[in-house]
C-alpha cells in the first residue's frame, strides 16, 4: 500500500511511475490526495471541538466546587451542545477514511527506476540466457507422453478425483517431486535461509498483508464457513509471520525458505498452453523470502536472482532471465525478474519463477517496522521469489534430458532420487 504523505508531497511522480505500469486511473491521484484534504480538515476540526469539550468540562468542575451551580449548569449545556456537534464530524471522518482507503487500495505499487517502459510480455527485456542447450531429435516427445510411458503421472485419475489441473504423481515420478524439494530446500538453507513449514491456509488479514486480497479473490480457492483462502504460494503465510511486529535492525536480512503446496484457479485458462504441467490449479513450489533493510533491498534483490540462475545452472537446463515491463508487472511489485527455462520438446519458454522487490508496499500493510540508528521508525522493505515451482521444471527436465534408454537425470539429484535414470 502506498503511503499517503509520499503521495501527497509526490504527486507527480507518483503519476509518472504509475503510468509506466499502464495504469489507466491516474485521476485517482487526486482524489487521493482531496480526501486525504478533507480527512485533515475533519480532524482539525474534531480536535477543536474536543479541546473546547475538555475545557469546559474542567470548568465545570472548578464552578461547582465554588458553588456557582448556574454557571456550572451553563458549562453543562455547552457541553451537551459540543457533544451533539461532535458526532457527525466523527461520521463524516469514518466515512472520508474508508472512502480513503478504499481508494489508495486501488492503486498499485510504484515500478523502480529500473523498470523498462511497455505493456505486453513481448515488451519484457532479456538479461541474461545461460543453461545448457539440448538438440532434441525431430521425435522427442512432450512431457506428458513421456510421464505416461514411464508411469510418472496420471492426469485423467486426478481429473477422476477432483478436476483438470490436479495431476497425481506415481511411483518415480512422486520420488521425482520430493527429491526435488528437499534438494531445492537444501540448497536454500545452505544459503543461509531458515526453513519453514507454514500453514497452507490463511486468514483474510494475511491474504490482505501480502495484496491477494482485496483484488484478486477470484484467483483463490476459499473455505467459505471458516473463511480462509488456500495459499497461492508460501509467501503469503511466511511474510505474514512478522505482521504487526517491530524486528530489530541488526537482525535484518531475515531470510526465509519454505516448501507448500501452491493452489490457484486460473479462471480462463485453457487450450495448449496449459497441457499437461504447463499450469495447474494445485502444484509444488519451494519459496524465498526476505525482509530486509530499504537500502539494501535492491542488492538483494540481485543476489536472490543470482541465487536461483544458480540453482537452475545445477540443473543442466537452458534458462533466460527477464526484467519486466511495467506492463507485465504485478500490482505488488516495484521490480520482477522472471526466469524461464526452455522446454526443447515442446519449443518454447516456460516461466518457472519470479524474483521481485516490493520496498513497503506489502509492510506497509502488514506494518513490518524496525527502529533505526536515530531510533526513527521504519517500514522493512519484503521480496520473494521462487525457488523453484516444481511443475515446469519437471516438464522440462523430462523432455530435455530424455534419450533412447530413459530420462537423464543431473547429477545433483542422483543422492535425493536415489538412481540416475528413469527408466
């Protein structure tokens, strides 16, 4: 969530870096700004009628002890009298803040400096490419023939199940998940991270910490008697863990990894695209999470990327990075870098994580705040990023490293998978 004295003493900026993210209601700037006027206005004027409430309630006081009890039933009526006129300037403040919130709610966070100019994913800016490349034979085939012809994973039993979009992995292709995931784990809390293992369902403050809610309700799954939200990825629990807390600055970065469970609707999706692992409604995904100090947000952020380019170089699979547009951005981010692995079957790019920075845009919400050297208070800046969702690395590493006698597995997994083929 912006901040309101940002917007206010930067309304211009403010409107400049929103247009880079194509937002189209730059109106709403002002009228942010008008009620924020109106909200001051009422509360000098609550203030004022308080502070003449207090004084002559005092006075009160001091005439009945001098026994001039009918000045005192004077002061009693200017009293009463203040106190009637009192309420509706409480109303009208009630209803000027939520009318204030409800309008900063909408506006997204501002994209960094560093954000390209654009509006469509082909917008989106190269970085980077690395990986190794695989020359597949004309024949290669798809991820989802080859989950079948090893018996890797039943798409047709989870639709039985529960519906499109819920695989059931076997045998090796269920040791292939949990080796994956306690690789990805190990290597992320060798990096420092504290493992986590959050709750897969959240409440309605946590959703709203981590902007899920109040605008993207329809992307989740919700358990309407208790009203909870299945997660959409760890981020949501672990960031909330420090909600409402004021950390210490020598404990910054703190540094988070978790491994859940991922659900999420994608209403609309379908056709090719989303065939077999390419998107699902429920899949694996380990996180990152990181709340750090605001000037050094931004180097972190870089070494989160370099992070997970590491982790996709272990795993023999050719990678590109991408810096988004703002355009492609999401509403949270002030700077994303998408990484995407190539998938030699099916010949195209398969988006496996994003890193971003949100500076104090979800701990603003979540009020996530330390206390400086001058013993100022601040807000901590959040990033996450993915490392890595499971369900296209899996496609991938199926269809690149496929051969004649079964799938090559990297070497980095022989010890969690237990073989190095799958045959």
């Amino acid at each position: 969530m912006l901040d309101i004295r940002f917007i206010r003493d930067n309304k211009e900026l403010v409107k400049e870096r929103l247009a880079i993210k194509n937002f189209k209601e730059l109106g709403l700037v002002d009228e942010v700004i008008s009620l924020d006027e109106q909200r001051k206005k009422l509360q000098t004027e609550s203030d004022n009628v308080q502070s003449k409430l207090n004084v002559a309630s005092k006075e009160i006081g001091q005439l009945i002890a001098k026994k001039e009890n009918e000045k005192a039933e004077e002061k009693k009526l200017e009293v009463s009298q203040l106190k009637s006129s009192l309420q509706p300037i409480f109303e009208q403040l009630a209803e000027t803040e939520n009318k204030l919130n409800e309008k900063i709610l909408i506006l997204p966070n501002l994209p960094s400096a560093k954000v390209p100019p654009g509006k469509t994913p082909e917008d989106n800016v190269a970085v980077k490419e690395g990986g190794q490349k695989k020359q597949l034979p004309a024949n290669a085939a798809p991820h989802w023939d080859l989950a079948k012809k090893y018996n890797l994973i039943d798409f047709e039993l989870g639709n039985k199940i529960t519906g499109s979009g819920f695989p059931v992995y076997i045998n090796k292709g269920a040791k292939l998940q949990r080796a994956l995931i306690q690789y990805f784990l190990d290597y992320n809390t060798k990096a420092g991270y504290t493992e986590i293992q959050p709750p897969i369902m959240v409440n309605e403050d946590s959703a709203f910490g981590t902007t899920q809610l109040p605008d993207k309700e329809g992307q989740m799954y919700y358990v309407t008697e208790d009203k909870f939200y299945l997660i959409p990825t760890a981020e949501v629990p672990v960031t909330n863990i420090y909600r409402g807390e004021i950390v210490k600055e020598n404990d910054l970065p703190i540094k988070m990894t978790a491994y859940t469970p991922c659900f999420r609707r994608e209403a609309g999706s379908y056709g090719k695209d989303v065939r077999g692992l390419n998107r699902l409604h429920q899949f694996d995904k380990v996180e990152l999470v990181q709340l750090v100090h605001p000037e050094k947000s931004y180097d972190v952020l870089e070494e989160m990327v370099s992070h997970v380019e590491e982790l996709l170089n272990t795993l023999n699979l050719q990678y590109r990075i991408l810096k988004l547009c703002g355009g492609d951005m999401s509403f949270s981010s002030a700077l994303t870098y998408d990484f995407e692995v190539y998938s030699a079957a099916q010949q195209k790019w398969l988006e496996v994580s994003s890193v971003s920075n949100f500076e104090t845009f979800q701990t603003n919400r979540m009020k996530i705040r330390f206390k400086d050297a001058h013993n100022k208070m601040q807000l901590v800046h959040s990033l996450n990023g993915s490392s890595l969702a499971l369900p296209r690395i899996v496609a991938c590493l199926l269809e690149n490293h496929q051969t004649e006698n079964g799938i090559d597995l990297p070497e980095v997994l022989h010890s969690y998978f237990g073989h190095s083929v799958i045959s």
